[in-house]
C-alpha cells in the first residue's frame, strides 16, 4: 500500500510531537522567540551577516581583504555577539540545524536504500574500502 499524504502529514505531526517532547526544545523555543521580539538584535545580526556577505564576494571575486578590514569585522562581529540575546539565538540556530540535518540525513538515505535505514548504512559511508570490515 502506497503512503498517502494524510499518512505522511500523520507522521510528519508525530515527528513534529516528538521534537516539542525533546529537553531542549522549551529553551530553544525561548531563545528563538526572544531574538523574534528584539528588533534591534535582528538589525544588528542582519548587518553582521551582510558585512560577511560582501567580505566573502570580494574574496572570492579575488579582492584582498586588508588587516584593517578583517580586524573592523572581527570586532563588529563580537561586540554584536555580546548581546545574549544574539549570542544566545546563534546557539540555538545551531542545535536547530543539528536536529534538521540529522532527520534529512535519515530521510536521504530512507530515499536511497529504499528502506529503513540501519546503523550498517551510514557505517558504510564513512568507511573506505580499506577499512576491511565488509569483505
């Protein structure tokens, strides 16, 4: 029998009921809604990530960044990851992206094993051929 999209979005909101369940979630939910409510701190972190932007084009456009500009950035950069609110949302992003990377890792290879996948599939991943332990 084929899944259907009500079975599917099923899953997805016991998946979703899952992650709310998790101990970390309330306090990155916290952390998350904090930075939401600060507009000055989603300012402040808007103008840090188009600075990096701009840095990262000229370099890779082969522009020399000068010491003083990178010196200008590393100070910008952490007098704005003073602020615990910012500093804090970061933190969070970060776990957030751990979880997604971790349940896109499952649902890629659920797509390329055709099954559920065991721990022998991502094993097998990181493992060269000369490892030894398949032959």
């Amino acid at each position: 029998m084929e899944p259907t999209p009500d079975t599917i979005e099923i899953k997805t909101r016991e998946l979703c009921a899952a992650l709310v369940e998790l101990p970390a979630f309330p306090g990155l939910f916290k952390k998350v809604e904090r930075y939401l409510a600060d507009l000055g701190a989603q300012y402040q972190l808007s103008q840090l990530s188009q600075l990096t932007e701009l840095l990262q084009q000229r370099q890779s456009m082969g522009a020399e960044i000068s010491e003083e500009e990178i010196g200008n950035y590393e100070g910008t950069r952490n007098a704005i990851m003073k602020s615990d609110t910012i500093r804090e949302f970061v933190e969070a992003q970060e776990e957030i992206q751990k979880i997604q990377h971790q349940i896109m890792r499952l649902v890629t290879k659920t797509f390329e094993v055709g099954r559920l996948p065991t721990e022998d599939d991502f094993y097998e991943e990181t493992c060269n051929a000369t490892c030894g332990s398949h032959n």
